[in-house]
C-alpha cells in the first residue's frame, strides 16, 4: 500500500513526503513540475504527469495500489488568480475532479486537501475559528473552497472520506535543512526578508504601514511547515482509523506583523538591510489569526515550532544552503 501525494515536489508537499517516509509509509510522488523541484523529491516514487490528464493519473493508480492521497498540487498566486481565473479554476478545481474520478474507480476513499484561510475571505473577528463564514475575496480562495464543497458531496453520495486542512503563513524550513522553501516567482514575505538580508535584493518594501494593528503593518499567522507536516500526518491516521470527514484551520494563534517579521530576521541573521515603507497591496486582510483549537482536540495536534525567530532561523539555514 502507497500513499499519493499530488503537488509533492512543491514547498508543503515535500515535507509531508519526508515525514512520511520517516514514519515508515511507502510514497509516491505526482508532480507536473511547473512550480515544484524535482530535487525536492528525495522519499520514495516519482512520477512526473499532469493531473489534467485521466490517463496520467490511471496510470499510477495501475502501478500502485493507493491507499490514501494527498492533494496540493494547486496554483496559489493570488494576485495572478485575479487576472487569469480561467487557469486558477481549470487547475485547481476541474483536475481535482479528475482525481475524485480516478480514485473512485479505483477505490480509493481517504483524501487529506491543502485548503487555506483564503477561504474566509475578510473575517469577522480574529483568531479565526472553523465557524466563521467562508467568503473569499479572490479567485485562488474561491477554488478551494469550491474543492472543499466537492469534498462534502462526494462524500455524502460516494462515500468520500476527506480531511481540509486551512493553512495560515505556511513558512521556516525543515529543521535539518534538506528541503526548503522556493518559489519562481517568489512573492512571500519571509524568504523576499532573507533575500535582503543575504544581500541578494536591494530592499525589503513593506506593503502598508498605515492599517488598524498595533504598529500598522500587516499582521499575520506563521506557521513552520514541519508544524503543517506532522498534522497531515495525524489528519491520515485519523482517517485511517475511522475518523469522519471533517476541516481544521493550522495556525499558531499569534499575529506577527511585517515589522516584526523584519526584525526577527536583522535578528537571527545577524545583517542590516533596507526597509521601505510603500503602499497597501491589493486585497491584503489586515490582520488573519487562526484558532486550531479543533485540530488540537480531535487530531491531537499542537504545533512545535511556534516561535518566529525559530521559523525564520529555519528558512535562513535552508536558504543559505538551498539546493533548488
Ligand atoms: N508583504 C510585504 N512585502 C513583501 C511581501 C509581503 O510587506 O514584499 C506583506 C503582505 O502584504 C502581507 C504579509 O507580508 O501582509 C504576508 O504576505 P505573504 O505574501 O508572505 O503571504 P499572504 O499573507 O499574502 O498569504
């Protein structure tokens, strides 16, 4: 028995595969390779293949019999969701249609989704509990969210069973540096930070000073991606032991703004780099903050690795080192 792991060459995926193997699973790995790293991929099977392909995905159901599946194989560039839907919806929504198709012909019934706190859209009040309505404000949230209501009806009529995990600020890196963050764009705030600090951009520009938190910068909820790692790792346990379908928000339930983010990497790293304050981004919640109260008392999860200078510490020792 294998388990799948879609997208696993990407930034998340790939560390769920490492804690995987760890744990002692046989993994395979299905990755178009448009944003992921073959590198990345040192556990286990790789197949390259498109999940907008039947075929493609079939014929990895043939090779191996799979037990459970993990979906992260999504674009996630909010801003280029906003001008290019088309790709955002077909992508990520329509080729998760092909997989649902795949596993139920080939009986496959655990699926555990990389779902996000975009899905909430602007909220109503912070931290963010899993009760709070689900309204999002651009196109990439909207996808998810989509896949999620799929979830809840293919479930109901196919008996589907599924774990949504909401992430917050997936950041930081494996704790033992042999994969990391790395995106083509990059546009996240951390390794742009680090960038700077290694001397490798000019400036960090910081996008609004003049919002409604304590120092008017942007406040937001990281969360280290070994944190996010061992959680996919319980949401597959619980569902192989009969857990019901259900979705959990994975934050630490501390806000940490811009500012502070800055300075938590001029103090790790030990460098002084140039901060420009520049005008808001579109479509930037002030402040997001997850409760994860849920995955603590159902799937027994709590988050290790809470503090953002061990986050950031992390992410700069991958970076200084990165292999891709
Ligand atoms: N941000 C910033 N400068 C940058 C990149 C990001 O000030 O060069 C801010 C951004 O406005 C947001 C926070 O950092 O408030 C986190 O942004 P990121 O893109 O990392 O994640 P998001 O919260 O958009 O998922």
């Amino acid at each position: 028995m294998a388990i799948l792991i879609c997208g696993g060459a990407g930034y998340i995926g790939s560390h769920i595969n490492k804690l995987l193997h760890q744990k002692g699973y046989e993994t395979v790995v299905l990755d178009n390779l448009v944003y992921g790293h073959r590198e990345a991929v040192k556990w286990g099977e790789f197949v390259k293949g498109e999940l907008a392909d039947e075929s493609e995905i079939e014929a990895v159901f043939q090779t191996y019999k799979i037990e459970a599946v993990f979906h992260f194989a999504a674009y996630a560039y909010v801003g280029e969701s906003v001008g290019e839907p088309e790709k955002y919806y077909y992508n990520n929504v329509v080729n998760t249609l092909n997989l649902l198709k795949v596993m139920r012909k080939y009986g496959c019934d655990k699926i555990i989704f990389s779902s996000t706190c975009a899905t909430y859209g602007e909220p109503d009040c912070v931290p963010i509990t899993e009760e709070q309505r689900q309204n999002p404000i651009n196109p990439y949230g909207a996808t998810k969210l989509m896949v999620e209501r799929i979830f809840k009806d293919y479930a109901k009529a196919y008996g589907l069973r599924y774990v949504a995990l909401r992430y917050f600020n997936a950041a930081g890196a494996d704790p033992e540096g042999e994969i990391g963050e790395s995106h083509m764009p990059e546009t996240h705030l951390i390794p742009l930070v680090l960038d700077a600090a290694a001397g490798k951009r000019a400036d960090i520009k910081v996008f609004g000073t003049d919002y409604d938190t304590p120092d008017g910068s942007c406040v937001r909820d990281y969360i280290h991606v070994a944190d996010l790692a061992e959680a996919h790792f319980l949401a597959l346990q619980y569902l192989e032991q009969g857990g019901d379908s259900d979705f959990f928000n994975l934050g630490n339930e501390r806000g940490t703004s811009v500012l502070e983010v800055i300075e938590a990497v001029k103090a790790v790293t030990g460098k002084e780099f140039s901060v420009i304050c520049t005008d808001r981004r579109p479509g930037d919640p002030a402040i997001l903050v997850g409760s994860s109260k849920k995955a603590e008392r159902i799937l027994g999860w709590k988050a290790k690795y809470a503090e953002i200078e061990t986050i950031v510490a992390h992410a700069w020792n991958w970076r200084k080192h990165a292999q891709f």
